[in-house]
C-alpha cells in the first residue's frame, strides 16, 4: 500500500503530484482511503494567494471522503469499512502532511461523518464544508444563536414563535446560502435571501418568503430589503465590502449586527453603529464552546440530513482525473461558478 498526493511545495506555486508517506496513526486518528476531494473557494486562497501562513512542503485540501483504512486505537465510533466525509479539523491543520489531496489522508474524528449507504461519497464531501460553516454561524451562541432544525422524528418541532421571526441570507444563490437557507427554513424561522436571476428558481425552491435579486442597484436592492424587514437576524455569505454597505442602510440610523464569513480579501469597513461578527466557522465549530453543536453536526445532522433528504446538497460536478485533476479544477473555483461545487474523484 502506497500513498501518493498532490504537494503544494512554496507559497502560490502550483501542485505537484508525487509519493507521500503512509501515515502512522496516533491514538485518535482515522486514515480514510479518499474517493473525493471537494474544492472549496478557501483551497484556491491557500493554494495560490497564500492567505495562512504554512510550512512548506505541504499537503492541502479541507473536505474529503472515502472508505476507513484504519482506525487509531481509541477510536471506538468507526469502523475500518465505513464510507466517511471528513472537514480537517484545526488539530489535523497543524500537521503539514494533512490535508485531503492524497489517496490517504488522516481525519479527525470528531469532524468525521459516517454516511448511510444511499448518499453518496460526492454529495457528502460538497456538503460537509459548508454545513459546519452554517451550524456554527447560525446555531453557535457566540454568532446568531439560532434553534436547530429538528432532523428525526424524535426531535422536538420548530417553536412556534419562529415564524414571527424574520432571517437575511444574503447570498442565498451561493453553496453556504443554499444551506444557510435550508437550516433556517426548517427550524421554522421566516428567511428572505438575495439571488442572481438565473438563480431565482432554485433559490426559491428551498422556502424562502422573498428572493431579492443582488443584480439590481445597490438603491434598489436596499429598498427591498427593507421593506421585506426588520430582521431577527442577518447572515452574510459573501464577506463582500459592498454587502456590508447594503447591509448598513438597510440596517438604517438605528444600527445593528451581523454575521459574516470571513473572504480572505479586504477587511470590511463598517460605521461605528454596525457591528459584524465572522470567523472561520468550521474551525469555530471545533472549540470547546461548542462541542455540543460540532457533535450534532457530524453524527446526525449531516448523515441524516444527507440520508433523508433534507438536506438538499449543492449542485455537484464530478473532475475526473485523479490528483492531477486539482490544479486545473481550482482554477475553474476561482473564477467563481454558484451553486456548484466541483467534486475531484480518485
């Protein structure tokens, strides 16, 4: 048994495919032969913009899925055969040989998703990513504090009350505003959301009350907004200056906070009356604070989620061509395609 993976060997050179060592587990270790690789917009950020700091040579790559190779010893949950979707959790990131682009990879547990045998490895992976950044952003206390959407029969129904109560995702037409969406339709919130055109449709299908194209002016897409208001609650996905500006008329001379994910790019600049609140969730999803949550995520949100079908994954494109296929891929998710994520298959 070899490994082999796709190296990034210096700050924004391209991947290169070569060997890899096979890993020796500690104790609280999974290895995962990989099957999927999903490309997200922070993999190209890392690979070419070098936006976090790494020791070089590296291996990158956030979500991935496969089969369980082996198990370290005190893992108890797994089994060696069951068919996964992993999110590199901070521990694992701070290992340089790490990351998903290899036919081996290490996962952590705790940020490991057993799947039912009817979803499959791709729908997983393209979903794993964003579903933790939205649990934490919209059901973290630290961020918007929302209830949890009820997932088996067994779980309590949304509170009643939650339809009086209004949440902006801007960006619905986005992958994290497609899930964003769905999280808070089904905890029984009322959602309104923003879409391109050519969008509106699939957008509209998920339940929100209003679809507010972002194509229009700045003017009118403030006026929309406001008249579809208050808000509860408002979730950004795009991390965009711009958004921030709509967002602060809309919010008018009252003020009032947000919560945002963090884009790599230009900080943004807010009045002294707006206030923004963004992380890198999937890794705030990992803190102690919220154990709890990262725990519902992984062992029944997801899987079930995925297995039930309610939890609607992102339009889904298979890249054929193994590790080698990467590179190019990753040039494709720079040039930004919503509402779709690209799947690399080994």
């Amino acid at each position: 048994m070899s490994n082999e993976a796709a190296w990034l060997r210096e700050a924004t050179a391209d991947l290169e495919v070569g060997p890899a060592e096979m890993y020796k587990l500690e104790a609280d270790e999974v290895l995962v032969k990989v099957s999927a690789i999903c490309l997200n917009p922070i993999d190209y950020k890392v690979v070419k913009q070098a936006i976090f700091p790494l020791q070089y040579p590296t291996i990158v790559g956030w979500s991935f899925g496969g089969v369980i190779e082996e198990l370290g010893s005190s893992v108890t949950s797994f089994k060696v055969g069951n068919r996964v979707a992993a999110m590199q959790s901070p521990k694992m990131r701070s290992k340089a040989e790490a990351g998903g682009y290899q036919k081996y990879a290490l996962a952590d547990p705790a940020t490991l998703a057993k799947l039912d045998n009817n979803t499959s490895v791709e729908d997983a992976v393209a979903s794993v990513g964003n579903v933790a950044t939205i649990a934490c952003a919209l059901g973290s206390t630290s961020f918007m504090n929302l209830d949890k959407p009820p997932v088996t029969s067994d779980d309590s129904k949304p509170n009643p009350s939650n339809k009086d109560k209004k949440i902006l995702v801007y960006g619905g037409s986005s992958s994290v505003g497609n899930y964003a969406i769905q999280y808070a339709v089904q905890a029984g919130y009322t959602v309104v959301t923003t879409s391109s055109p050519a969008s509106h449709s699939r957008v509209e299908a998920l339940g929100p009350i209003a679809v507010v194209s972002h194509k229009q002016s700045e003017e009118v897409i403030v006026q929309e907004l406001a008249a579809h208001g208050p808000y509860a609650r408002v979730f950004d996905t795009t991390g965009k200056q711009e958004v921030g500006s709509i967002l602060t008329k809309v919010f008018g001379k009252k003020g009032g906070s947000y919560t945002g994910v963090i884009s790599g790019g230009t900080p943004v600049e807010l009045p002294e009356n707006v206030e923004r609140k963004a992380g890198s969730f999937p890794f705030e999803l990992y803190k102690p604070e919220n154990a709890e949550l990262n725990k519902w995520v992984y062992e029944k949100y997801l899987p079930i989620g995925l297995a039930s079908g309610k939890i609607i994954p992102t339009t889904v494109e298979k890249v054929h061509g193994g590790l080698g296929a990467i590179q190019g891929a990753l040039e494709r998710v720079a040039a930004g395609e919503p509402g779709k994520k690209l799947v690399v298959v080994l």
